[in-house]
C-alpha cells in the first residue's frame, strides 16, 4: 500500500510550534509522502512560510507537495511563499503534478487550490455580471487544469487529487449551508472524476466533516486539521494490505 | 454619545466585527462567529494558537470599545491520536 499523510489549515503564524504534533518526526515512519491542502500559513507572509519550512525539518525529509489555499493569497505574497517552501523541498502545485516513488508503487499527485461556486443545483454560472462571470471561469479554468493533469499522470499505481477547496458537498456537513458556494464547486468533482483519480483530499471547511465520495465514486477526505482533530490524516491506498503498518 | 454608542443599536455589527477580525493582521482568521446580546458580544469559533485567541479579544475590544466582549474561542485541536485508514 502507499502510504499517504494528509493534513491542511495548518495555517502557521510566526508563533506557531508543533504543527504535525509532538513527534513529526515519526511522519518518515509511517508515511510515504505528506500532501499539505492548503492554508498553509496565516496570511500568506514570507516569514509565516519560514515557520513552516522550519517545522518541516522536523519531518526527516518525508516527499512532501502542497497546494496554496486562500490565506496564503491574503497579502499577495504568495510566490514569496512557494519560494521558501521550494528552498525546503516542498512542492506546491497548481494544475501540474508530482509523482513519488513508494513501496507500494508510484504515487501520482495533481493539484489545484480550486475556487468556489457551489454545487449541482445550487451553483454560480458564468452569466450576468463581469464579475459574476469571472469568478465562475475563474473556477472552470482551474478544474480544467487538474482534470488535464490528472490525465497526463502515466505509470502510476494511484492518483490522488490535492486540492484546498472542497469538490463535494458531503464534506461540508457541519458547515453553514449559505457559504457553501465559497467553500468549492462541482466543477472539482467532475475535474476529479473525469481525471481518473481514487483519492481527492481537501481542505478548507474547518466544520466539515471527514469522509465522502464524488458523483463519480472517488473517495473523497475533508483534511482541514480542525476537522481531523488529530496532527494529519494517514490513509493506505491500494496494493498489498499487509504493507500498510510498515 | 459617541460613535460606539450608537453602534449597539447597530444591528450589523456581527458582520463589521468578523470582517474587521479576518482583515487584522493580529487574527486573520476565518473560521469565527459573533453573537450579540444586549451590549454583550459573544465571539466563538477555532483558531490555530493561543496567541490567536488572545488577538481575537484585543481587536474585539479595539473596535467595539465600552462592549461587554466575551472570548469564547478554542484553539484548534491536533492532540488526537493517528490512525491509518485503508482505502478501498
């Protein structure tokens, strides 16, 4: 099996400490590779990401690839951002890919931060407004780009999809039901599902819930850390069962 | 009567002070919710250190002055324990 760490809405200020939990480093013993789904930092400053790359240390270089969420845009520093996070030898993806090679197989990891919009039924449609029109594009150009990664993802034993915006619904339970439309959109499930993926982790919805699947059956994982309660999520995915502890 | 005086019988004064929250460079946070009773603010919701909760009662009381401001924030908790989850 390929061991996948997952956590998101770490949101690490210039205060924070023990983000993965008092042992981080035990991270390189039970995990292949750490997907971060955004919200990384605070507010998305340079010395905020400092923080963070000095936490990663702590993980005994376990592959790690991220996505930006919201808060790292907060204050437009977020190429500062990725800069340091690339310094500690972090990925961030944004409709590109990243595969690690594992013990059980080549793991495929495509990554938008994604946008909102809402879902099925309830959803924003590129009509009306420039704005109204942007916001919604904005949201189809950026499933566009994870639905053409997933895709190119060749030889692997698995694909994941990391995003920090929610592509179901499901994950949201708990949430306010009048700001789902700025916690994701169904164009991420489709995105999702047409790329071929087995997993998708999310962030972003703090009183969410956990599990839930895609329209089109693909597993879907809520791993804001408010949500998990717990210093990541830890999910085995695929191959021989027996290798999942190890 | 000053401004804030005025303001409690603001009735958006929720949606001022969660804006105000976000936007300070003291809190940027997100995830909170203000409840007003009376003259009393209620301010609950999670937060990613103590520190940040600490921040969330001085901006508060900045921008609501003379209110009764009441932190009822948590700090996000990460202590539970790590369980592997296989997936189909």
């Amino acid at each position: 099996m390929i061991r996948i760490a997952a956590v998101g809405d770490i949101h690490v200020g210039e205060e924070s400490a023990d983000v993965f939990g008092p042992r981080p480093e035990a991270l390189v013993e039970e995990a292949d590779v750490l997907l971060l789904a955004g919200d990384l930092t605070r507010r998305g400053q340079r010395s905020e990401a400092e923080v963070l790359a000095v936490e990663l240390r702590r993980t005994r270089g376990v592959p790690t690839i991220a996505v930006l969420g919201n808060h790292d845009y907060e204050t437009d520093a977020s190429a500062e951002v990725i800069a340091v996070l690339a310094d500690a030898g972090v990925t961030v993806l944004e409709g590109t890919t990243q595969t690690v090679d594992t013990p059980g197989g080549r793991l495929g990891i495509a990554g938008t931060k994604g946008f909102g919009g809402g879902f099925q039924g309830a959803s924003g449609a590129e009509f009306g407004e420039p704005e109204m029109k942007a916001f919604i594009a904005h949201t189809r150009t950026l499933a566009n780009g994870l639905t053409a990664a997933l895709t190119s993802l060749d030889r692997v034993a698995a694909r994941v999809a990391l995003l920090h915006y929610s592509p179901i619904e499901s994950t949201l339970q708990g949430e306010r039901l009048e700001i789902y439309p700025f916690l994701g959109s169904y164009l991420l499930a489709e995105a999702v599902d047409r790329g071929g993926a087995q997993l998708a982790l999310h962030g972003h919805a703090h009183r969410g819930t956990e599990k839930g699947l895609t329209p089109g059956g693909t597993l879907v994982r809520n791993v804001a850390q408010p949500v998990l309660r717990r210093p990541y999520g830890l999910y085995c995915l695929g191959g021989d069962e027996t290798s999942c502890g190890s | 009567m000053t401004e804030r005086d005025d303001a409690f019988d603001d009735p958006y004064v929720p949606g001022h002070l969660l804006e105000a929250l976000a936007s300070d460079e003291r809190v940027g946070e997100q995830d909170l919710r203000v409840d007003v009773v009376g003259h009393r603010v209620l301010i609950s919701g999670t937060v990613a250190s103590e520190e940040r909760r600490a921040a969330v009662e001085v901006v508060a009381r900045e921008f609501l002055p003379g209110w009764d401001v009441r932190n009822l924030v948590d700090v996000v908790q990460r202590s539970g324990p790590v369980e592997r989850e296989e997936l189909a």
